[in-house]
C-alpha cells in the first residue's frame, strides 16, 4: 500500500479535528445546555426581552460585557499555558450568581464526563471536574484545535443556545431566531479576535441586568429552565 502524501494526512486530522469540535459543541452533546437559558427566562418574564430586537441586544451585551467573554479568555488561557486548577478557581470566582456558577460546572463536569467516555486520554482522566470553558478549552488544546476555531465555537454555540431557549419561552419565530443567529455571525468574529489578544489582566464585566435576571431566577415561581 502507497504511503499517504503528508499534505493528505495534515487535511485529514484537521478535517477530524473540526468534526469533533463541531460534535462537542452541538446540542447532542450531553452537557444539558438546553436546559440552561443564562437567565434568560427571567429576563422574558420580567418584559426586559420581548422580541428580536431586544433579545439581540441582550446578547450583544453578554458578548461584549458578560459571562461569555470571560469564558472566551478563559479558554485562550488554556491555550496560553496557565494552570487549569488555578484558571478552574478564577472561573468560577467569576460568576456572578449560584445558578450561573452551577451552569459552568455542571455543564464543564458532564463534558469531562463524556470526554473520559468517548475519547479517553490521560489529560482527561487527571481533569475530573472542571468549569465548562475549560472543559472546553482543554479539549481542543489536547485535540490540536486552534484557539481562534474553539473560541468562535463556543460562542456561537452560546448564542444558539440562548436564541433557542427564546424562541421557546418568548415565545420567538423559528426564522426570527435564525435572523438573529445571522445577524451575530460578524459580531462573533470581532468578539474572537479581541479575545485573542487577551490576557487575565482584561477579565471582568459589568452585565448588570443579566446578573438580576439570574438571582430573580433563583425564586421564580414557574420555571422552564435550571438557569
């Protein structure tokens, strides 16, 4: 049998390696992120979302100012070498509340959890419970994933996550969601490239409202989702 040009083998572990980060961060993928709306549903009940507009505002917000952006630096930390336990303390130090804190690390320990099962390997079997963009993070660190592809999967994964769980509990169109899925595309691509240029230094946020939604969550009286 011919030997395989190296050209060929380099297409085919990278082609592999996007297929899996795909896999990881789909909705398939048991880490329950459907059941979580980062305070959405609070928001939608108090009327501060009510439409696509106002939902695509609120995700700017996240993106530019809340919890998604420091996920984002904290996965390039990761890639950056820092120390996972130490990076896993900071993380979840960093949520604001207790339901986001028990959405990270829920969501981070099912992905380890699935990791360990499906793809086994020693660097997965030492990180038993982690915060979900260090799961994350890890992962692809370990896959050979580049740092820019992980970040722009997570957070468009994000922003599908909670444009689904609007288009539920809005109730909002399938095709408004889409519209603003769409629209976030550029967005998502900005917010990647100033990550990459970040450090720890630039951690922090001042998602106010979203951080309210999430406490008023805690007591509401009727609930879809665990966040």
């Amino acid at each position: 049998m011919a030997a395989m040009p190296l050209i060929t083998i380099i297409t085919i572990m990278t082609d592999m390696a996007l297929l899996r980060l795909m896999t990881w961060l789909s909705p398939a993928f048991p880490v329950g992120s459907y059941t979580y709306s980062h305070g959405l549903e609070s928001a939608i009940e108090q009327g501060w979302i009510r439409d696509r507009a106002s939902l695509a505002d609120w995700l700017g917000d996240l993106l530019d100012h809340g919890g998604p952006r420091n996920d984002a630096i904290f996965i390039k930390a990761v890639f950056d070498g820092h120390d996972i336990a130490m990076l896993d303390e900071m993380a979840c130090a960093f949520q604001a509340t207790l339901e986001l804190r028990a959405e990270s690390t829920g969501q981070g320990r099912a992905f380890m959890r699935a990791l360990r099962q499906v793809w086994p390997d020693p660097v997965f079997e030492a990180n038993g419970e982690r915060a979900y963009p260090l799961a994350v993070g890890l992962a692809a660190r370990t896959a050979g994933i580049a740092p820019r592809a992980t970040i722009q999967a997570y957070l468009n994964a994000f922003v599908a996550n909670l444009v689904s769980a609007a288009v539920r509990a809005i109730p909002l169109g399938q095709t408004d969601g889409l519209v603003v899925l769409a629209a976030f595309e550029p967005v998502i691509l900005a917010s990647t490239e100033r990550i990459l240029s970040s450090t720890l230094d630039d951690l922090g946020g001042c998602a106010m409202m979203n951080d309210i939604a999430s406490m008023l969550h805690e007591t509401q009286h009727t609930r879809l989702f665990r966040s």
